[in-house]
C-alpha cells in the first residue's frame, strides 16, 4: 500500500470508538492517528463502551495503544477533550476533571478559525429512546452487536479475495426505512438545540452516520463512527471543515475503487467559502 501522507489540522474531531467491544475498529484508527494530527482533538463521546464491558470483558492490546496514542499526543501539547455520550456516560460524573491532560466534559462550545461557534454534543440527550426507554435501547444494541458479527465474516471474505473493507451494517441500516427517518429527525431536533443557544452550527456522533450538511441554516456536522464507516471531522487552519474517511482513503490509495463514497452535503458555494 502506498503511504499516506502525514496530515496537521487545527482540530480534529473523533467520536463512537467503542473500545471495549469487538466491533471497534482499533487497528484503523491507529493508523488514522499515525498520520493525522491537530493542535485540538475532540472525543466526541462513546470512545469507551461501558455498556458492552459491564456484559463481558474485551480490551485487547490495540485498544490500550489507542489510549497511549491519545495521552502521548497530548503530552506534545495536543488539547483534548472528551465529550461523555451514552456509552460511556459514567464519565459525566467527572465533569471538568482532567485524567492523563484529557479534559472531560458534557458538551462545549467550539470556535473556528475564521469565528463561527459550533456546539459540540455526543447527540444522546436528544434520542428518546435512549433517554426514555433504555431497555429498548439495549436490545437495538445487540442487534447491532450482530450486524457487526456479520461485518467481521464478511470482510475476512472480502480480504482473502482482494477486495477492500465494506460495512454490511451500514449498508444494512440506511435500507431500512425507520432508521432513515429517525436520523433526518435527530439532525433537525440537534440543529435546533444549536440555534436555541446561538450557535452557527452543531458537531456531533450518537447515530453513526458522518456528514456535513446545512440544516436551515445551521451546519449540521456529524462524526460519525470508528465500527462501520471510519471517519472524522477535521478543521483546517482557515476553519474549513472536511470530512474524512479513511477506509476510502487508503483503499484509493491501495488502488481500490470506495464502494460507498461519502459526500459533503454543504451547497456548492459554502464548500468554496
């Protein structure tokens, strides 16, 4: 594979790692963080999954060399902040507590280089089920603990064909008519949470679904995951914001066609801006 180039950003955004369950894509993210670096990282919640955890314990060697990719970044100078989600909502008991230099906390308030205000939010407080039927919430989480099954022994397949990463259960979730209807309700209800306070845009994970696109005027950024598609959001250092998948980028890099291309959904004019 030819090597990718070696990217600094003024801020890059992370969020639905999952460490902790067998779904987390440790070994991509590793290599993402060998050649991305930024004077800021946000761990836009679900980094860490209590909820699989507390089921059974899985935490092999890949996932304790993220954590000490992470630490050694911020010993550099690297700022980071992590932003509790629902999976590893035990840590918002220790709001505004610093562990290893990581800044925990609910939600906060970013500004870009060229002035606008994003609200930064797992995305969780506004999923109804989550927040008021967590027994269903439970259950959709092992159906997609099976999906992910599936994921692994298809793409073992893949790879002894020669054919790069695909995520069934994306591909799976964005068929289904309810899941589509539910993301389109979260990024309105979360836009709105954006403009009530002000702010010119929200940057957010919760839904596995990475994008960037303009919600009656307000910027709607999301993350996206590291199980499914692996991406994040970066900022340049003019305050453009890009979305990065990185699946996709090694596999063109490799001389792979992406099966699925991500797109920015921002007007034409305001990716020019």
């Amino acid at each position: 594979m030819v090597e990718p180039e070696t990217r600094k950003f003024r801020t890059l955004f992370l969020s639905d790692v999952h460490l902790g369950s067998k779904g987390a894509k440790a070994t991509f993210l590793l290599d993402f963080l060998k050649y991305h670096d930024a004077d800021t990282i946000y761990l836009v919640g679900d980094i860490v999954d209590g909820w699989r955890l507390r089921r059974s314990w899985h935490w092999p060697q890949e996932h304790n060399d993220i954590v000490q990719k992470l630490l050694r970044k911020s010993r550099k100078g690297a700022r980071i902040l992590y932003i509790a989600g629902n999976h590893d909502e035990f840590l918002r008991d220790f709001q505004g507590t610093h562990f290893g230099g990581i800044e925990v906390m609910d939600r906060t308030m970013h500004e870009t280089a060229d002035g606008r205000k994003f609200l930064v939010i797992h995305g969780d407080q506004f999923d109804v089920v989550v927040r008021n039927a967590r027994h269903i919430a439970y259950l959709g989480d092992w159906a997609y603990d099976a999906a992910l099954a599936i994921n692994t022994i298809m793409n073992k397949v893949r790879r002894m064909l020669g054919l790069r990463y695909w995520s069934f259960s994306a591909w799976a979730k964005f068929r289904v008519k309810k899941a589509v209807n539910f993301i389109g309700s979260f990024q309105t209800v979360v836009s709105d949470e954006a403009r009530r306070i002000g702010a010119d845009g929200v940057i957010c994970g919760h839904i596995h679904h990475a994008t960037i696109e303009q919600i009656d005027g307000i910027e709607y950024i999301n993350t996206g995951d590291w199980v499914e598609s692996c991406t994040a959001i970066a900022e340049h250092h003019d305050g453009k914001m890009e979305l990065i998948s990185w699946t996709h980028l090694i596999g063109e890099k490799a001389g792979f066609a992406p099966v699925v291309k991500l797109e920015d959904k921002r007007p034409k004019a305001a990716n020019a801006a």
